[in-house]
C-alpha cells in the first residue's frame, strides 16, 4: 500500500505552525509496512484542498488527512473531500452525543458551529475523539475510484491524533486484510557517529549503502552522523536478522566514532557508560561553555556515582582562586590558551578529588576574537589517567566563527565528551612535540 499525508491548515504554510504530524504519522506507518511516498501541506481553500485530493487518488492507496477538523468556517476539510466525491455529509448521531456530553462536563453551552464536526460522508465510518469534538473518518471510497483507497482524517492537535490514531490503526490493519495483502513490518535502526563527515562515512559505508536488504542511510544533525538501517520483513525478528550483520560490519569499520544506538544514544551517554564500567569519577571546569558539559554529564540518570562537583570559573580571579591557575600564566599566556586549560584540569581534579579533571577555555563570540586567537577557538583539558596522573593533554579545536554563539557552546561541548570518551577508551596516542612554553600535546586517534 502506498499512502500520503495531507496536512491542511494555512498556518502551516506560514510557519507559524510546525507539521510534526506528518514524521510521527509515516513512523507508525512504516510499522505496519506500509511506505509513504508523499507529505503534501495545503492551505484552507476548498478549490486547493480537492486539488490535492485529485493528485492523491491518482496515486496513492491511503490518503491520511490531519487538520481542518475544527468548528470554524476556515475548517473545510471533510467538506472538501465529500464535495469531491459529490457525496452528501450526514450528522453522526454518536458524535453529535459526545460534543454535547464534552460541553456539559464542562458546564458550558455548545454552539450550533461544533455540531458541525459531527458531520461525515454517509457511509463513512467515524473515528472517535477521547479528548475533543472533532471526530476523525475512515472512509472507503474503492468504490469510488476504481482502485483499493481509503481515507482517513484526524484532527491537527497531536494529543488528539495520538489518542485517535490505535483506532485508525486498526480499520487499517482490517483493510490490509480484506485486500489480501501479506502483512509486513519495517524495522529500523539508527546507529549514532561523532567525528567523521557525512561524506566520509559514504565512502566507507559505499558498499553497504548500495545493498536493499536492509537499507542503508546516513542522516546529519546538528552535530552528529546517524545512520539508518532498515529492513522489511514478515516479522520482526526476520527483520532484525537482516539488520544485524549489517549493523556490525558499520560498528567494525567507524568503531573510533561509534557513540551508541537509539534515541538515547548521545556522547554524554556514551561517556557515563564508560566512566560506569571502570569506576572512575570526573569534575569539570567550564569556562566558555558555562556549565553546558556539566549538565550534559549530569543528564544522565544515576550521575551522581560519578561527578562530584564541577565548576564554571568565568573570570580569571576564579580561575586562579577556586582551581589554582597561575597569574603568571594567566598573564604570559592568556586565559584562552593550552597551559591555562591544563592547570584548570589540574585544578579542578584536586578541588573535586575525582579520577579525572576535564576544563574548557575558549571564545564563544560573535565578538572577543583576535587574529591569534579567533572566535570558535577552544582548549580542552584533560588530566587523572596514566602514570602520572597530574599530567594534563590538552585539545586544540576550532569551531566554525559563523555559528551562533549557543552553537559554537554546543560544539565546545560535543568536543569535550568526545574527547574523553576517547581519552577513557584508550584511543588516543600522544605525538608529544612539546616545549617548556607549550604543553600542548598533538593527540591522534588510534
């Protein structure tokens, strides 16, 4: 079955309303095995909106309407899809009851506009609203056009589409089996990557993605690499056993950038589950990034067994009252600079008393910049592992000057959990050119 989403509503062609209808619609779909081949947004205009369905019918088996249920006059969409069919609209008794029954729970008087919404095509079957009056339809109109199509129509509220929709679920899974047709599922997966490219990981992944069984497709965010797998099948465990050699041969081959699978896939996740498995603590000192590592490390439930305390030490008086760093650096070097960054990591691990101190220090713009150092330059420091555990690494990151400034902070922190995942993991090599002035170390992945 081939199915297209239609969102009415002219305050979504204006932008004032985002259509996240349509992506959490095609999820379910694809579910029940059945693709979506067409999001298409239309204004309320009853020529516009017949217009759309015309182009539908021709080509699609399952037209999913949401919005344009309500009980003013810009609300035409059941309207215009009767009109179309020159089907006349007739008042659904049990629609009608539960609109009167909202209005006297709530004490209040219904007008004769929100029967409106009781109306549906006579041989439609009405959708009940649990939580509004506007009642959805299922309605086939095979008859009609001469090949398999439904339609169905949901209000443009999400809550009321969530709840409306297990009802919809199930006229549509009746209709698959009235037409026949072998029920399949699609199971999908996303694998999440931090610190390679989009265009990067094609090539490695070229093969792959040339296959059908499953899918294979790489997302951007806004500053990661998903990738996408995706399989149908009978079952779902059929499904899975297509995805799962796939989904191992991407881990083996991007393994340095690997940060998880699923939603709750994210570096601080990933950083947890590594400081968890070895019993380590950290303490952060932010600079630049106010405190943005600090709550992303403690986003994750059960944190407490590993921060203790962090800080955010935006002056330079704090840098040296609270973590100890020199004035004499502070003035030699700067306080965007790698020594400062390494006795902040110093600093804050000795104040805390954790395994590892991780710092930041940086310039987050749009202004502050010098020709030496550029807005989007950040230091990362690290220190608590190895032999000597007071010796600091530290990170060198340049970060894109035309972001805005809450994303340059957001790449500050993706840098900064990044690299000690790494750091945690093993992964990192030094390739130490140091001198006594700088103790910046060059670290490459291994």
């Amino acid at each position: 079955m081939k199915a297209e989403i239609i969102a009415v509503g002219t305050e979504l062609l204006l932008g004032d309303v985002v259509n996240t209808n349509a992506a959490w619609i095609s999820r379910e779909l694809a579910g029940l095995g059945i693709d979506v081949f067409y999001h298409v947004t239309v204004g309320d205009n009853p020529a516009r909106i017949k217009s759309v369905i015309e182009q539908a019918v021709s080509r699609s088996d399952v037209l999913i309407f949401t919005g344009g249920l309500g009980p003013t006059e810009d609300d035409l969409t059941v309207a215009a899809i009767a009109d179309y069919f020159n089907v006349p609209l007739v008042s659904d008794p049990d629609s009608e009851k539960t609109i009167r029954d909202f209005f006297i729970a709530r004490g209040m008087k219904h007008s004769p506009s929100n029967l409106k919404q009781a109306l549906r095509p006579e041989d439609a079957v009405p959708i009940p609203n649990p939580v509004g009056t506007a009642p959805g339809i299922f309605w086939d109109v095979s008859a009609r056009t001469g090949k398999p199509t439904v339609i169905l129509t949901f209000p443009g509220v999400p809550k009321e589409l969530y709840l409306m929709w297990e009802r919809g679920r199930e006229l549509l899974l009746s209709r698959q089996e009235k037409d026949g047709e072998s029920r399949q599922v699609l199971v999908t997966r996303f694998l999440h990557f931090f610190g390679i490219g989009e265009s990067l990981l094609g090539e490695r992944l070229s093969d792959l993605m040339a296959g059908d069984s499953p899918t294979v497709a790489p997302y951007v965010g806004r500053s990661e690499v998903r990738v996408r797998l995706a399989a149908k099948a009978a079952t779902e465990n059929e499904a899975l056993a297509l995805i799962e050699p796939v989904r191992n041969e991407i881990i083996r081959r991007l393994e340095k950038h690997y940060i998880g699978e699923g939603e709750s896939a994210t570096l601080e996740s990933a950083v947890a589950s590594l400081l968890f498995d070895k019993g380590l603590s950290v303490a952060a000192a932010e600079s630049c990034t106010g405190g943005l590592v600090s709550s992303r490390l403690t986003d994750v439930p059960g944190s407490s067994e590993y921060t203790l305390l962090n800080v955010v030490t935006y002056s330079n008086e704090q840098k040296t009252q609270m973590l100890g760093v020199s004035p004499e650096t502070l003035e030699t070097f700067g306080a965007v600079s790698p020594q400062t960054a390494a006795e902040m990591a110093r600093g804050v691990r000795r104040l805390a008393g954790t395994d590892i101190g991780i710092s930041l220090t940086g310039i987050a713009g749009p202004t502050g910049g010098t020709d030496d150092k550029p807005v989007g330059l950040v230091y990362i420091g690290l220190c608590g592992l190895g032999a000597d555990a007071d010796e600091a690494v530290v990170k060198k990151t340049m970060v894109n000057h035309n972001y805005k400034r809450e994303d340059v902070k957001h790449w500050f922190s993706q840098y900064a959990l990044n690299f000690l995942r790494l750091y945690l993991m093993g992964r990192l090599k030094p390739d130490r050119e140091e001198t006594p002035e700088s103790p910046e170390v060059n670290l490459k992945p291994v």
